[in-house]
C-alpha cells in the first residue's frame, strides 16, 4: 500500500484547491450580483454616512495634543 499514498495524498490536495477556486469564484459571483441593488437613501446608507461622521480621520483616533515647550 505505499504506492497508494501519494496518491491520494495529490488527489486530496487537487481537490482542496479544486475546492478553494469553486469558492473564490462563487464568493466573486456573489459581490457582482449585488452591484447596483444597494439604494443610495436606504439603511446601509444612512449607516456608513453616519459612521463617516464621527470618525476622526483615516486612522479614527483624535487629534494629537500639541505639547508647548
């Protein structure tokens, strides 16, 4: 039975990767349908635009103090 290791140890990986491309792609499939459904005035919106707002910049801490010497 040793020839049969390696044999099933390259079938095991082809079907990993098999796997991994299936649902990369289904996963890709599945941000292009959704592409213009998003309303411009709905939740999801008004959320993000609201989370905008209270942010404080691109890293969401406050302005640093400045120290005077």
């Amino acid at each position: 039975m040793p020839e049969r290791r390696p044999r099933l140890r390259r079938a095991a990986y082809l079907t990993a990767v098999a796997t991994s491309c299936g649902a990369f792609g289904l996963s890709l499939a599945g941000i292009a349908n959704t592409q213009g459904k998003v309303r411009p005035n709905g939740d999801a919106a008004a959320l993000a635009k609201k989370l905008q707002q209270r942010t404080h910049g691109p890293c969401h801490r406050p302005p640093p103090v400045q120290r005077q010497v």
